[in-house]
C-alpha cells in the first residue's frame, strides 16, 4: 500500500521537482518568460557571482513589466529580486512554508550544506489547499492603501483560522499561520500611519513574536529608535505608536491588556534607553518589574524598520546566571494547574484558563532553557529543541513540554474556533464539561506533567 507522506512534515530537499532553472542577468524578459513556460516553471534564478541570486517569476513578469509599460527586451537583472532568500535541505516544510508565508515570497531556492543551489521549492510544492488561502489574506493585507482596506483585510483572519482548523491543519502550524498574519497587519498598519514619521523601529513581542498567537491574543509591542533622547521624540513616537493600536484595534486586533504596547513611555524608548534599562532589569529582576522586561524582550521581533535593532540577541548575549536563576524561579512558580475533583463537585469552579494555568508555565520554562542554552529563536518549540540539544533540559522532558504545548494547543483552538462559529468572542476560559472524554484526559496528563517537572526544578535547580 502506498502511504502519502505530508509535504510538510518532509526535508524541503526531498520536494525538488529538478534542478534550478537558471539565466544570465543580460536575458530579456521576454527570453526568460519562454524559458518559464518551456520548464513549466514559475521562476528563473539569475546566479550573480559571490554566491548571491537574483530571481525573476511570473508575478514580477505582470507587475514589473506588464503594470509598468516596460518592453519585454528589458534584461531580468533591472526587474529581479535580490538578495534572495534561501533555505537548507534538511529543513521541514512546514518551517520553510511559514518562512515564505512570513516574507511573501512563493519560491525559495534549496541549498545544500555546502551553499550549492539544489534546486526551487514552491509553495505549491508544500501546502495543501486548505493553507494556500493564508498567502491569499497576507497580500490583501500588505497591499492595503488606507486603513478601510486594512480593516476590511484582518477582517478575515478569523474566518482563515476555523477553516484551517476544519480542515485539519495542525494547531500549532495554524498558530503560527495566524501570528504571520497579524505582524503583517501590524506592519502595514505601522506603515500607513508612519507618512512622514521619522525612522523607528517597531517590536512585536509575546505570543505573536513567539509565533504562537491564538485568536485570542493581543498585541504587545515597543518602539526602539537611533538615539535622541529629547522628550519630545519620546513623545512623539509614544503619539505614533497610539495611532496604529488604534488603527489596530479597528482591525479587531486589541492593544495588551497590561498596557505592553508602544504607545506607552515605558516601551517607547531610544536604543541607548533600552540598553540601559536592559542592564539595570537583569542586575535587579525584582526591581521596576524587571523579570517582566526581561521577558517581553526575549520573545521580542522586529516588525517594522531596522534588524539591527533586535533586542532578543542582546538579551540572550547579556543574560548573566543570577539573572537566569530568577527566571527559572519565575517559571516554576507560576503553577501549571487543573483544578481538583473537590472543587468541581463543591462548584467553586467549572473551568479552566488554559493559558494561565497550562501554556504560559509551558513558554516560562521554554524561555529559561532556551535563553541558557544561548537560544536567541523566540519560539518555544525551537527553545526546547535548544535546551535538549545542549543539556539544559534532558531529552524526556523538552519532549514531554513540547507534546504538552500540541496538546494545549489543539484544545484552545478547537475551544477559540467554536466560540468564532457562534458568534461569541474567543477565550481562553475552557468550561471543562465542553471537553470529550478524550480532550479532558489529555489535559489533565499535560498539566499533571508539567507540573510535575515544575516540581522537580524548583528542587534541583538548573544544571551545574
């Protein structure tokens, strides 16, 4: 019998329909465009010495030459892409399909350990029907003219969500779908707001940076500038970055509820202010709320601006052992909890807060072992492959995290996917009588696990 192995869950350099197609820089377009049709592709790398590409496709063909009035004689190297994006062999799938999802691009080329071109891989190559929708919402989104067509765009982001949930995609691949998806939001919101602001730079941070937003999630966010420390920049960056949460929250996309966004003085600051508010959060976590800095900042990314102003590589490069003892002690007291038999039959309570009391202990501990394994990857997924890899966590335990953290997840999207279907605004509050048998024993093993391995930190402390 043949089995049908998902794309995703395969080496993208096992994918390759061939060998690249390639040209030289000087061929016209219209060479380039037969040389497409005769492979029966949609691209043509253009090999630019140095080991740098160009690339051409069908969509620069319509938008560069058609749109524009631009002769079909024009050489590919003035209407190519460059530099262009790359991805190794041996990565998945589904992580390359959230890279091109993430940069809107439709086809990264495959490199071999030593950097040799293997071939293209599409995303047709990788996603089902169900997802191709994703890249359809994106482009609305990012090619928004004002912000009535952004409203109108983020307004299908729910609806993109329950149809990949109905149509099986993986809880924790819809999340990240639904994170890419947001940031472009941001992004474009930031974008249509900034006409005539000078240069910042903006951060998501939390569970959209972390890629794991549900349809729940707020967004958290920061400014970062070059410095100038006049209070009048900080106040007309903190001005700006009210205008786009309010923009935001007209998208459906509400500010944190704990006022992490960048509209606030404290998360509008230049980059020497928050170097130096970095330093003084990690040599005393218990002052001015600094575990909670700290922590914010790890799972920060950059949206909008300058990379070089990233803060997570600065936070993982200044972290100190005492700084990361406190962050373990944060993670292993913030329980991971069901509540007992006891309670449920004396109706003290009948739910549960999923995220509160199983997925957040799960990102804590994520967070601690990445960061001491030298992970700057906000991801909690990627930090407890981190952790293993170098001994923070032993093997058992990041697996045990990182099939609790599926598990959790497929429960808060099947339970925030529900209330989407009848109308009702999507939580995190689960009445335990609406999970199946099954559901409900899978929930209670993921906290019973996870606070078990709470328990055990807190007594051993991290490794020597």
């Amino acid at each position: 019998m043949n089995v049908v192995r998902d794309p995703s869950m395969l080496p993208v350099g096992e994918l390759l329909r061939g060998p690249a197609l390639t040209c030289e820089p000087e061929t016209t377009a219209a060479d380039a465009a037969r040389a497409m049709t005769a492979a029966g592709r949609r691209y043509v790398l253009i090999p630019l010495g140095s080991g740098t590409l160009g690339i051409f496709t069908d969509g620069d063909l319509r938008r560069r030459i058609v749109a524009a009035g631009l002769g079909t004689t024009t050489p590919v190297s003035e209407v190519m892409t460059t530099p262009v994006h790359t991805a190794s062999a041996d990565r998945l799938g589904a992580d390359v399909l959230l890279d091109m999802l993430e940069r809107g691009v439709r086809h990264l080329p495959v490199l071999s350990s030593r950097g040799d071109v293997l071939g293209v891989v599409e995303d047709a190559d990788l996603f089902a029907t169900a997802t191709r929708s994703g890249f359809l919402v994106r482009s609305t989104i990012s090619q928004a003219t004002d912000a009535d067509e952004l409203v109108a765009a983020t307004a299908r982001i729910p609806e993109l969500v329950v149809g990949l949930w109905r149509a099986r995609v993986a809880a924790i691949d819809v999340s990240a779908i639904a994170s890419v998806l947001m940031d472009a939001a941001v992004t474009r919101a930031a974008s249509l707001i900034a006409d005539g602001h000078p240069g910042s730079t903006w951060l998501s941070l939390g569970s959209v940076a972390r890629r794991e937003a549900m349809p729940s999630s707020d967004v958290d966010s920061a400014l970062i500038w070059p410095d100038d420390h006049s209070p009048e920049r900080q106040a007309r960056e903190a001005a700006y970055g009210s205008r786009v949460h309010e923009l935001l929250q007209r998208c459906g996309l509400p500010s944190d509820a704990n006022g992490a966004v960048a509209s606030s003085p404290r998360f509008a600051r230049s980059e020497s202010d928050w170097l130096r508010g970095l330093d003084g959060w990690l040599a005393d976590p218990y002052a001015d709320q600094g575990v909670v800095m700290v922590s914010l900042l790890a799972d920060s990314r950059v949206t909008l601006g300058d990379d070089h102003l990233a803060m997570s590589p600065v936070v993982s490069e200044r972290l100190h052992p005492d700084a990361l003892r406190l962050l373990l002690k944060e993670a292993v007291e913030g329980k991971a909890r069901m509540h007992s038999l006891r309670e449920r039959l004396t109706r003290r309570t009948d739910s549960v807060d999923i995220k509160a009391q199983g997925v957040m202990p799960i990102v804590n501990i994520a967070r601690w072992a990445g960061l001491a394994a030298g992970c700057a990857d906000p991801s909690t997924t990627v930090r407890l492959r981190a952790a293993a890899t170098s001994g923070i966590l032993p093997d058992d335990d990041a697996t045990m995290l990182a099939e609790s953290f599926d598990v959790l997840a497929q429960i808060r999207l099947r339970h925030q996917c529900e209330q989407i279907e009848r109308g009702e605004a999507p939580t995190d509050v689960l009445p335990l009588d609406s999970l199946t048998p099954l559901y409900r024993s899978l929930l209670a093993s993921a906290v019973r696990e996870i606070a078990g391995l709470q328990r055990k930190l807190a007594y051993t402390g991290p490794p020597a």
